[in-house]
C-alpha cells in the first residue's frame, strides 16, 4: 500500500484536469492500494445509509415484481452499494472507469451475484439507454470539472427507464464557495438540473453535515423520471 497524500492526490487531479483527462487518474488511487480494498483511501466500506434507508423504506412495493427490477451503479469503487442493492433483490449492473477498482471488487466478493464492468460513463454500451429502474450515483459528477459535470449528468438521466429513479449522493457547498475545492462540491443549483433540465421529478431531498472531524455537509437527493 503507498501512504495517501491528500496534497500530492490534489495535485495530480489538477494536472489532468488542465490536461483535459477528467478520468485518466481515477486507476492510480486503486493501483496504490495494491491488492487492499481497505487501503483505498474514499472507501467508506459500508453501503451508504441513506441508499440502505431508501431500499429499505421502498422495498415493499417492489417485492411482485423486484426480480424484474435492474440496477445500475455509477463508479462503484470497491462494491459496497453494489452489493447492498443487490441484496434487496435487484440485477445490479456495476461500472468503473478503473481496471483496478472492478478487480478488488471481484476479489473482494468472489461470490457476488452483481456484474462488475470497466466502463466509462461517457461512453457507454448503448444497450444502457433508457434501461434501467434505478440509477445511483455517488461522488462521480464532484471529481469532474467543468463541462463534464453537465455531460455525466446528462449520462446518468439517460440511463433511466419510465418510472426509474435516480439516488444521487455528494458533498455539497453554497453557490461561489469553495471554487477551487477538489474534489468539487455541488451547490444546490447545480444539483437542482437533474430537475431543471433533465426535466426528473425532485421525490426527496436531504441536505446534511457527515460525521467526520470536521463535518463535512452532503446532499442525498432522489429524483424520478415520469416521461
């Protein structure tokens, strides 16, 4: 395992996003880790609660039907949302744009029942289109700079089939704050185009302080494609 820098790391993502590489750094943080799924410094390794909360507060009236029911995880790390959907029954399909994050994945959970890919968001299988009934997302759009943020935003509503939902977890700042933060937090306008301009429908909304020293303050936001 090589020691995390948060100084260092900060200024590797800066240098690919002046190099216009806004996932090409994503595999060190995995590789650096050699072999650990522990050692990856993000990991929180635990489902996130409020994804838990949301399964477990919905899990009812998906049961008729829940086998039928596909899942779909956006830079899925080292597999614990993955998994904590596929255990409430879904066909979950788990992608990251890191070689090395899907390895400790699946060396992680030999015997798991999700199907772990090495896929880029912006440039997905097109069979993805439209195709799935929930769509989660967790600190993808916040490594991004730029233009990306809105073209994997607009990825991730794409992937959404009639009635999907997609749960969207990030850190979260006030508007002109924290500019040159990396990662980038969203502010709530920023957040707010799932519904704006993607036209989803807001089902909840939670802004929060996490429990770390500092606390750092969150988004969880669920939204719900009608059209």
């Amino acid at each position: 395992m090589i020691e995390f820098d948060a100084v260092k790391y900060k200024q590797m993502v800066k240098e690919h996003h002046e190099n216009d590489e806004p996932f090409s750094w994503c595999d060190s943080v995995y590789t650096d880790a050699q072999g650990d799924y522990k050692a990856v410094f993000w990991a929180d390794l635990e489902a996130s609660p409020y994804l838990v909360k949301w399964l477990e507060e919905n899990k009812n009236q998906l049961t008729s039907n829940l086998q039928d029911k596909k899942a779909i995880v956006i830079g899925c790390g080292v597999g614990d949302d993955s998994e904590a959907l596929s255990d409430y029954g879904y066909k979950v399909t788990a992608f990251d744009i890191s070689p090395e994050a899907i390895k400790l994945c699946k060396k992680r959970y030999p015997n798991t029942k999700v199907d772990y890919l090495v896929a880029d968001l912006f440039d997905y299988d097109k069979a993805w289109l439209e195709n799935f009934d929930v769509v989660y997302e967790c600190n993808t759009i916040q490594i991004l700079p730029g233009e990306y943020r809105i073209q994997a935003r607009i990825a991730m509503s794409n992937l959404l089939s009639k009635n999907a939902h997609i749960l969207v977890s990030c850190r979260s700042r006030e508007k002109n704050e924290k500019k040159d933060e990396i990662p980038l937090p969203l502010d709530y306008e920023e957040i707010n185009k799932f519904v704006t301009d993607d036209k989803l429908k807001e089902i909840s909304f939670k802004a929060y302080n996490d429990n770390q020293t500092p606390s750092i303050p969150h988004f969880f936001a669920v939204y719900k494609k009608e059209v």
